[in-house]
C-alpha cells in the first residue's frame, strides 16, 4: 500500500503533468475528456482538452492530478508534495527546475534531519518539500 497526492489545477494540469515529465525525466499519462469512448457519461459543457486523470510514476509512487472544471484557480493550500532524491547531489537539479517561475521557500541545505532539503511552491501553486537520505542511504526512521 501507499499515499499517492491528486492534485487539482484549473485548466492547466496538461501543462503542469509536461512539466513535472521533464523535472522527473518520466513519461506523463494524460486522458482528456474527449478520450471518453461514445455512450459514457460526461459532465455536460466540458471541453474535451479537459483532463481527466494524468499521472507520474517515480519510484513505484505516483502523482496524480486533473483539471477541476468547478475550481476557481485560487491557490492550493494545507499540503506539500514531498518528494526524496535519491542522493543529496540529486536535490539541486531537481529543486531548481520545479521551482522554475515559482517562489522558494528555504532554498535547500542541510538540517538535522536532511543534508539537503528545501521548500518551494511551483509555478502551478503547488507547494513541494525536497529532501534526501544521508549519503549512506539510510533512513533515521
């Protein structure tokens, strides 16, 4: 079992699942309301470039997302995406790309917990924590 988020964006999850394909070097999964097959119930006046359901997966976890044709593009608050680098090296370039147009936090350093671990919030409003195990691999849990 795991927690996996489902984010909601207002328009622009196509955009942001692009962008979080090229910031985690995996292929994003997008379906759109006009991949829904003739006869299947729809919520009436919704474009079909409407998102669905996209997804990432990163190491067995997936990101989740859709477009919310109700949502008002207002911020995404009460939560932080948190993702784990694969070594404290692999913090930077992952920090620096998801922060790309958006606005950091705590640019990433060492803590007692971490030797690298940063806050930021994306340019699609969602707000990350970036962190890595020790050099050694090892988890203090």
């Amino acid at each position: 079992m795991s927690f996996n988020p489902y984010l909601f964006f207002s328009g622009n999850c196509a955009e942001a699942f692009a962008f979080y394909s090229e910031v985690f070097g995996v292929e994003a999964q997008v379906m759109r309301m006009g991949d829904v097959p003739p006869g299947e119930d729809t919520p009436p006046d919704v474009s079909p470039d409407t998102v669905m359901h996209a997804s990432i997966e990163v190491g067995g976890s997936f990101l989740m997302g859709s477009d919310d044709p109700t949502g008002d593009g207002g911020p995404k608050s009460g939560f932080s995406v948190a993702y784990t680098a694969p070594s404290p090296a692999a913090v930077a370039p992952i920090f620096e790309a998801l922060s790309e147009g958006g606005q950091v936090t705590m640019p990433p350093g060492p803590t007692f917990f971490s030797p690298a671990f940063g806050m930021l919030t994306d340019r699609f409003g969602v707000a990350w924590m970036v962190d890595s195990y020790p050099e050694d691999g090892a988890a203090d849990s």
